[in-house]
C-alpha cells in the first residue's frame, strides 16, 4: 500500500446521499443497476452505475442512503454516463457491501 498525504485525502470528496431513483442497468456487460442519488442543493442528483446485484434490487434501494466520491470525472457504462462512484467493500464472497451513514445525516454531508 502506498503512502498518501493528507492534502491528497482532503482532494477527494465522499459524501452522503439518498437514493431517489434505481432501475435495472440493460446495457451493461455485468449485471448493474442505474442510480440517482440526491447530494442535497449545492451538489444536486448525480447518476451511477453500480454492479450490487447480489445483495440489492432497485426497488429496494430508493430511500437509502449511501456514501459516493462526488468529484471523478463521468464514465460511460453501456449507454450510460456514471457521474459518481458509489462506496462498498467485499463481503466474503467479493460481492459488494454498501456503505451508508449509521444515522440519517443531511444529503451532500461531506465525510472527513
């Protein structure tokens, strides 16, 4: 693992957002599913592709909170363009977990 500074961490912005839309990805190479997430006024809804079947469905995801970097440039994921990265980790079978707030905190908090 490689060392950072703490100015590097500071550069990296994760923040917290509710889910206001998910839909099945149809495009996609791997079976992902389409977000819209609310980071609150300053931020807006941004759109992510995120490959969580394994333990999420989209209907069930609307209303959740989740932690996300708000500040890496767009990706294209099929006919989609992901303008977030939603945080997980590994759970002992390598599908992911999502991260979220223990408590309800204001969408577009900021992690530090």
């Amino acid at each position: 693992m490689e060392p950072i500074t703490f100015a590097d961490f500071e550069k990296v912005e994760i923040r917290a957002g509710t889910i206001v839309d998910a839909q099945p990805h149809p495009t996609a190479r791997k079976p992902s599913i389409q977000l819209w997430i609310d980071f609150g006024p300053q931020i807006g809804t941004k759109r992510s592709a995120a490959q969580i079947t394994v333990h999420y469905s989209a209907d069930r995801l609307i209303g959740r909170q989740v932690m996300a970097v708000v500040n890496f440039p767009p990706r294209r994921i099929g006919d989609f363009e992901s303008e977030v990265l939603v945080l997980g980790v590994p759970d002992e079978n390598g599908a992911v977990v999502l991260l979220k707030p223990d408590l309800k905190v204001p969408d577009g908090g900021k992690m530090f």
